[in-house]
C-alpha cells in the first residue's frame, strides 16, 4: 500500500471531506479488523486506516512551522498510521490509536529530519529552541543541579512531549522552515470539525486510563494513588509533583521517589509496554 494514494494533488478541503466519510469503528470492529490483519488480510489493513485518517489530520497540526507544508505533514503521519495498522494486535488490549499515535509521531519526526535540512530555521522554532536552552541554564543555576524533563517543560510553558520534540530537533542540527500558504490558511478553521479530534481523542483516553487503572493494581494503595494523580484519572487534570505532595503532605521530593518506585515496578508489566507509545 502506498500511504501517497491518500492525498494527491486535490486541496486540503476536499481531501478532508474525503475522509469524513469514512465511519469511525467501534471497539468490536477494529477487534475483528485486527483479527484480520494477524492473518494476513491487506483489505483489514486499508479499512482500519481509512477508518483513523481523520486523527492523522488532527494530531499533526502541532508540526506545522517546522519544515513541512500540511499536507506532507498529513501524508507522513498517513505512513507511521499504516505501519501501526500492519502491527496492530488486538490482544494486546489497547484501542489501535493509543496504539498508532506513536507511529504517527515517528513518521513525521522522521520526516522532518530527512525532508528538512535544505531550509533555514524559521523565527519562530529558532525562538523555541533558544528558550530551551535559556531556561535549561537558569533552572541548572536555580537548583544546582540538572533540571527535570518536567521542569524544563514547565518552566516554558510547554508539554513535555513538545520539549521532546525541540530537543530531537536541536540535537539534530536540522535547518528547518515552512511557510503557510493561502490555502492552508483558508481551511485551518475546518480541519477541528472535518478531523473530529474529540472523538479519537475520547478513544484514546477511555482506552489508556482503563490500562492504566489496571496495571495501577500491581502497587500499593500509596504508589498507586500517586500515579492516579500523575496520569489524572481521578479529576481529569495531571497534577505535578509538587501539587500532589501538598495534597499528601509530603515533599515533592519524596512524591518523586514514589513515582520512580512506582514505575520500577510497572517496568516489568507487559501490559505497560504496550502503552509506552502514548504515554511517550
């Protein structure tokens, strides 16, 4: 299958409306695909495919300005979504995009470094990255030691998945730009009701929290409440090390070397192995 067949010359609007009519699958019908797909069956692959096309729209958007015009950044992240189909087990236990996300990011980062080298950095990644690296030298100075992933990223007002993102860019010397066209400007507004995020994005959090509530019953009752309050699973929003130690009265310190015991355990649960690709 090649992942190009997806998107041609056509616009962005009509390739969006293509792919809203592909239906989103229920639980039991990607099962079955996947079934499928074990044994061979190329037309499950397609299916499956066609059936998230709608999530690679969403979740590469947060790529644009580093190098890629939208639509290579669609049909890159179209690549990582197939291979994730050909892989896909649903005896794993996990909805196939909690699974696939990781792909998609591969592909596109992949991307990036390979397409992207001829260009100059834009203003605007060059900005990002030197706020990396300013903010890293200060918190180093401010704590006397190495910052966190997690302090870096907060103190930038950022995910961390998103530092990760800059970090592999910086490390990888990339020259990177992109400039928006007209077009794509035109259709930004409908790429939120065309791609409908909000229902893969209900997938894959129903999907993960229910892995994660269970692995969660391999620690003790304390290990288990800190990474409930970590992952958010009880009130919807992830709390930082140092909000939980206030709710437990401890040091967000001791908060972190319960964490750290907490997924020492869980390391060896194959179960968590299968989530690694979303929580990444």
């Amino acid at each position: 299958m090649d992942p190009r067949d997806f998107i041609d010359s056509r616009s962005l609007k009509h390739y969006l409306e293509e792919i809203a009519k592909f239906p989103t699958l229920t639980e039991a019908e990607e099962k079955a695909l996947g079934e499928k797909i074990r044994k061979g069956d190329k037309e499950a692959i397609q299916s499956l495919v066609k059936a998230n096309l709608r999530f690679v729209v969403s979740y590469v958007k947060k790529y644009r300005g580093m190098g890629l015009g939208l639509l290579d950044l669609i049909d890159e992240g179209n690549v990582g979504l197939i291979e994730a189909a050909k892989r896909f087990d649903p005896a794993k236990g996990v909805r196939f995009v909690s699974y696939a996300v990781w792909w998609i990011r591969q592909a596109i980062l992949h991307a990036l470094t390979h397409y992207s080298r001829i260009y100059n950095i834009p203003q605007k990644l060059a900005d990002q990255i030197s706020a990396m690296k300013r903010k890293t030298a200060e918190l180093k100075i401010q704590l006397g030691r190495d910052p966190t992933r997690e302090e870096i990223a907060q103190a930038m007002g950022i995910s961390e998945t998103d530092l990760d993102d800059l970090r592999i860019l910086d490390e990888r010397n990339l020259s990177l730009s992109d400039k928006v066209n007209d077009d794509d400007l035109e259709v930004e507004d409908r790429i939120h009701d065309a791609a409908s995020p909000s229902v893969e994005y209900q997938i894959i959090k129903a999907s993960v929290q229910q892995q994660i509530r269970g692995i969660l019953g391999e620690l003790d009752e304390k290990e288990a409440l800190v990474l409930k309050l970590r992952f958010g699973l009880d009130d919807d929003r992830p709390l930082t090390l140092q909000e939980i130690g206030a709710r437990l009265n401890l040091t967000r310190e001791r908060i972190r070397q319960i964490e750290q015991k907490a997924m020492r355990k869980l390391s060896r649960s194959q179960k968590l192995q299968h989530l690694r690709g979303y929580l990444n």
